[in-house]
C-alpha cells in the first residue's frame, strides 16, 4: 500500500502525515509513505485544499485532519 500526503509541509500536514502512520501501525499495514510538497504535483490529484491523503493513488480526503479512527476506516 502506498500512502501519500499532499501538502505544503504545514502543521496540518504534519498532523496528518503522524496520524496516517500511526493508524497504519495499529492495523499492522506495512504501507510505504511519501510527501508530496510539489504544488503541480498536488494539482494533478485535483486537490484544491491541503492537507490531503491519498491512498494507491487516490484521493481519500482533503482539506482537514481526520482522526485516527477515520483514517483507519479510509485505509482497510
């Protein structure tokens, strides 16, 4: 699995960077992470508001911090 986190490295994105991961460890998912802090880059998912998690390539949720649990629902 691969999880990527678009944004421009602001406390949000660090947030949901630390969140993502921390969910993926509490269900045992061995996920490879990436930041995505290039704007052209982030404007090719059709992100409009950061921060955003993309899980395989697409899009999950954008704009705001979910929390652990909702994260873990976004990746099973």
């Amino acid at each position: 699995m691969k999880i990527e986190i678009l944004g421009m490295g602001c406390q949000k994105c660090k947030a949901l960077d630390n969140a993502a991961k921390q969910a993926a460890k509490e269900l045992g998912i061995d996920a490879e992470f990436a930041k995505v802090e290039d704007i052209k880059a982030i404007m090719q998912y059709g992100v409009m508001t950061t921060p955003a998690l993309v899980v395989d390539g697409v899009v999950k949720v954008s704009g705001k911090v979910p929390n652990i649990e909702e994260i873990k629902e976004l990746l099973k």
